[in-house]
C-alpha cells in the first residue's frame, strides 16, 4: 500500500484563467486526500479556461491521473495540462485510452410489473414443460427400460428412506410429546385427558405425519436431488447424456421420483409411529394406561384416516423429489448456482407441500371424508 | 469430391441484446480434422454448442451427417461423439463404466461384449490400465483422454473436442495430438476440434475457421499454415505469431 505522501494543491486566479497547481507524487495516497477538493475547485470553475500545472509532479499512477481526468470531465472542455513529465505524461495518456474504451455491457433493465409478471409466467410454463417431459418419460419408459438403473432407484430409496429413520423417529417423538404435552394442559380441566390419545393421533396420522414426512425429504433428499442434478449440469455431465441420446428425465429423474414416491408413505409409518410412542410416554407419565391409550387410538383412527394420509404423502414425495430434479436440471453456470438450485429445491418442496395438504384439507372436507 | 459430413449456413447467435457471432458459414469434409479457432470469449464453444445440436442457433442452420440438428438429431446421435472441456464423465462411475454406458444404453451388445469393446477403447487412449478408477481419481490429461475413450466407444463417424488441451502441460497437450491423428489414421473419423492452442492448431488441423470476438463472426479460413504465413488479416497475423494486439484500439 502506498504512504500517504505530501501533496499540495493551490489555486491561483489570474483574470480569466485559473491554474491549479499540483505539488509532491500523485499516487493512490495522495490522490485519496485531494480527491474531493480538486473536484470541488473544478465544478466551481465549469466552463471557464482551466490549466493544471504539474511541473511539481515527479509521479502519477492511474489513481492520480484518473483525478486528473475526472476534472477535465467535470470541467466539461479539454483543459490545459502544463509541465508534465515524460513518464506522468504517458501514464495520462493510457489511462485516457483506458477510460475511452466503450463499455458493451448494457445497464440492467429496471424492474418492471411486467418483466416480473413475465418472469413469473416463464417459470410456470417451465414447470409446465418439465411435467410434460415427465409423463413422456413415463410413458415411454417401456421403450427404453435400459436407460431406467434399477440400481440408481434403490440407492436414492436408500439415501432418501433408511438413511432419514432415525431423524424421523426423532422427531415424530418429539412432535408426538410436544402435542400431548400442549394438549393435555387444557383438555385435563375438562377431565377429557383420555381424548388426548386421539386428538394427537388422528392429528399425526391425517395431516402431521404426512407433512413432516415431506419436509423431511425436501430437507434431506430434495436438496441432494438438486446438488447432485446440478453439479452434473455444471460438470456438462447432462450435456455429454444428451449428445449420447440418453435421456435425462429417464436416466436421472424418473429413478428419483419413483423413489420419493415410495419412501415417503415409509417415512410417514415410521413418523406416525414414533408420534404415538412420545404421545404415550406423555400420557403414561400422566397415569393413563397404555392399553387405554391403545384402545382410545383404536377406536378413533379408522383406515380411511391411515390411508388418506400415506396417499398424501406419496403425493408429497412424488412432488419434493420432482422439484428438487427440476432445480437441478435449472442450474444456471457457476459454483453459487448449485447451491441456489439446492435451496430452490428445498423452499419450493416445503411450500408445494403445505400447499398440497391444504388443498387436500378443503377437498376432503367438501367430500366428507 | 465427397459430400460435406458438416454443413453450417448463415449461423448467428444472440444472448438477449448480445451477439456473440453472426453469419457464420462452414463445411467439413470427410475424413478432414477441422479446428474452430480464435481469442478467448470469441464464441468458439458456442458454435461447437449450435453444431452438436445442445443450442439452436438465433438464426441460420447446420447439418450433420446430412441431418438437421434441430429436427433430426435423433438420427445423428448414434454416430457422432463428444468430448466436453471438462471431460464430462460421470462422477458416480468408473472409467469403464463411463465408456460402457454409451454401449450399453444404445445398442443390443450383452454386458460381457460391452465391456470387451470398452476395454479396446480405454486401450485406444492409454488407459486401459485405469479402467477401475473413478474420475475424481484420474488427472486432466487421463480424463480428456477417458473422455475420448467415450466418444469413440460407438465408432462415431464424427468427433467433437472442445479445447483437448486446454489446461494440460505441453507433453501431455502433445500427447493428445498425436492420438487425435492416430485416431483420424486407424478409424478414419472426421474430427471438429475447437481449440486456441496454437501448437495443436498447427499440429493437428487440415483446415481452421478463426471466429473473432471485435468482428462477431468469421476471420479468416483455411489451412493455418498457409494462414499464418500469407494473412493480412492483423488479427490473424497476432495470433499466429503469439504477438500482443492493442486493446485499446
């Protein structure tokens, strides 16, 4: 870094001209403390004739004559520039080539309603098309079963499901204690403490577990589908797939898919389950006996609650794995592209979750069910 | 004279308000090892892009092996191969395995044949020992040659190479373009090599296309030795001479 250097600058007025005399090296140092004065002193004398002298200038880098320049432009007509030296001429001379260089690059269009609406349409289209390219890959899958690996299904089934059991049962019994936990509170004032059983039962088994289960998955398995998708991308892996006539909806996203599908209605029994044994432990603790919990959530889970449930949540991880190949497959260029398709993946199969169950919750409503 | 294996027409292309190129017009021939050149940034890649058919061309058209990029390519994949930059093998599979997928994604060969006519290609590079590591084990210079490897594995009457050197020591850059006109020898292919390495454009190519990045589109065309010594182009004459051009100008 360079030392702050001493440089004086004085001002001298002689009828019309003004002259502006530099004194000491004019390096990055000192520029930084003439840098506003001199520009100061030059918009105070726009227009009129202008001369900087600097015979007193042993050197000047590009900060300096960048200083020099700025004045000129702020002068706004070509001022005289007196005394100079050789070497602090030709420094002048190839920062003026350098700024005169055209900038190609345009400034970013503002923000509009409209390009928002339009980007907002070109990704529903996207997710459009990227449904589309899926159920022509199913539906041409008999066709071209070679390009399915099994071995690339059970693996993702084994990464996505029985890699994540003991984080499911971790929380569905927390979940599990936390509900009977705040429920008992007040349903005890009522002397209902045994309805506890199965308001959390039914509770897990309709709408928690499901939901939880697909969370889950967009945390773990969604993300991981769009780093791994994306890294291929960025690798030209996708690309080398694509000039070979593999298909990469067949090869990488169908096996994903179908493995989603399958392990989610798995994960949701597993949170289920670990729901209910945090839910007794509560209860138990509570003095109620277990074959009373037993009997309570019995006789109030029926199978169309069990069956809803893991429908949904085959749904749901259908749908998170889905979105966590299409953000992968989008991956723009650039290492901070992986990580934004990775988190891409993980809000957009959270928030298309709730949304589903949402859905479903007005739907069985209307139905009855 | 035989039929071109390549033919682009008026191809241009645009990002958004951009224009990388314009109006670029080319043939291949048979047999020919033709090198796509130029400065950094000049959109070399991007043309190889638009004739491998991975990007349709703003305007104008290519044809493969007498095949539209954009309507046919299906017809063409088979018999034609790409080696990317980065090598693009896939990470989660060994050499072999890498080499074989092509054989045994596309064609009826059983598993052991596959595997047979995988080993010849990795031999065909230098890497028949290798067949076992994975690509994160494997340097630059033996993963471009894997890449080769998987490019030939389905006889490919075409090649595509995009920058075989760039990255590698000059030994190992040598190397490769000794194997590319070994490969051109024994197979007979037609090779499409876009590259900015001097040496290797000298060494390897028939005939070259210089696009520049300040012209957006074709420079000069023809064989680069008779280029480098008769060009009156200024772009031309630096760049085969490996001399410094004024930015600023």
């Amino acid at each position: 870094m360079a030392l702050a250097a001493k440089q004086a600058l004085t001002v001298e007025r002689s009828g019309a001209e003004t002259v502006l005399r530099f004194a000491g090296p004019l390096d990055v140092a000192a520029t930084a403390q003439l840098w506003s004065r001199a520009l100061r002193e030059a918009a105070k004398l726009r227009g009129q004739k202008l001369t900087l002298d600097l015979a007193g200038v042993p050197l000047c880098d590009t900060a300096g004559a960048t200083l020099l320049l700025e004045i000129e432009r702020l002068q706004g007509a070509p001022v005289t520039m007196t005394g100079a030296t050789e070497k602090v001429a030709a420094v002048l001379a190839q920062t003026k080539a350098a700024t005169a260089q055209p900038t190609r690059a345009a400034p970013p269009p503002a923000q509009s309603w409209r390009s928002v609406l339009s980007d907002a349409i070109g990704v529903a289209a996207g997710g459009v098309a990227f449904l589309g390219e899926v159920v022509v890959a199913w539906v041409r899958l008999p066709s071209r079963l070679r390009l399915f690996r099994l071995s690339d299904l059970l693996r993702q089934a084994d990464q996505a499901g029985v890699q994540a059991v003991p984080l499911v049962v971790l929380l569905g019994t927390l979940i599990g204690l936390i509900l009977a936990f705040q429920s008992l509170i007040p349903m005890r004032q009522f002397g209902a403490d045994i309805y506890v059983a199965s308001l959390v039962a039914i509770g897990l088994v309709r709408e928690l577990g499901p939901l939880l289960a697909a969370v889950v998955l967009a945390g773990r398995s969604g993300s991981a589908f769009a780093a791994e998708i994306g890294t291929m991308k960025v690798n030209q892996e996708l690309d080398a797939l694509d000039v070979m006539g593999l298909d990469p909806v067949t090869m990488l996203v169908l096996p994903r898919l179908l493995a989603g599908l399958v392990v989610a209605p798995m994960l949701t029994v597993v949170m289920n389950f670990s729901g209910l044994i945090g839910m007794s432990l509560v209860l138990v603790g509570d003095g109620i006996p277990l074959v009373a919990i037993g009997n309570q959530v019995a006789y109030w889970v029926v199978p169309k609650d069990v069956w809803t449930g893991l429908g949904k949540a085959a749904l749901f991880g259908a749908v998170v794995a889905a979105i966590g190949c299409r953000a992968g497959l989008n991956t723009g260029v650039g290492p901070r592209a992986v990580g934004l398709s990775a988190t891409a993946a993980v809000v957009g199969g959270i928030v298309a979750a709730i949304v589903l169950d949402g859905g479903f919750a007005v739907l069985f409503y209307q139905l009855g069910i | 004279m035989a039929d071109p294996v390549i033919v682009g027409e008026s191809l241009t292309q645009k990002f958004g308000t951009r224009t990388i190129f314009r109006d670029v017009s080319f043939t291949v021939a048979p047999g020919e090892i033709f090198v796509i050149l130029g400065g950094s940034g000049c959109g070399k890649s991007t043309l190889l892009r638009q004739v491998i058919g991975l990007l349709p061309p703003t305007a104008g058209r290519v044809s493969v092996l007498g095949h539209d990029m954009y309507r046919d390519a299906e017809a063409v994949r088979e018999r034609i191969g790409v080696m990317f930059q980065s090598g693009a093998l896939l990470g989660s599979m060994t050499l072999l395995e890498n080499v074989m997928l092509p054989l045994s994604m596309l064609t009826d060969l059983p598993e052991p044949a596959c595997e047979k006519v995988a080993r010849v290609k990795l031999a065909l590079v230098g890497l028949a020992d290798a067949a076992a590591l994975m690509p994160a084990e494997i340097s630059g210079g033996m993963a471009k040659r894997a890449a080769i490897a998987r490019a030939l594995a389905l006889d490919p009457e075409l090649l595509f190479l995009d920058e075989p050197s760039a990255g590698l020591d000059p030994i190992t850059s040598a190397g490769l373009d000794k194997l590319i006109l070994q490969l051109r020898h024994d197979l007979g292919s037609t090779f499409v090599v876009v590259t900015h390495e001097l040496q290797s454009i000298l060494a390897i190519a028939d005939r070259c296309l210089m696009l520049d990045k300040a012209a957006q589109g074709v420079i000069a065309m023809g064989d680069p030795k008779v280029l480098r010594e008769t060009s009156t182009q200024p772009v031309v004459r630096a760049f085969f001479r490996r001399e410094a051009m004024d930015t600023a100008a």
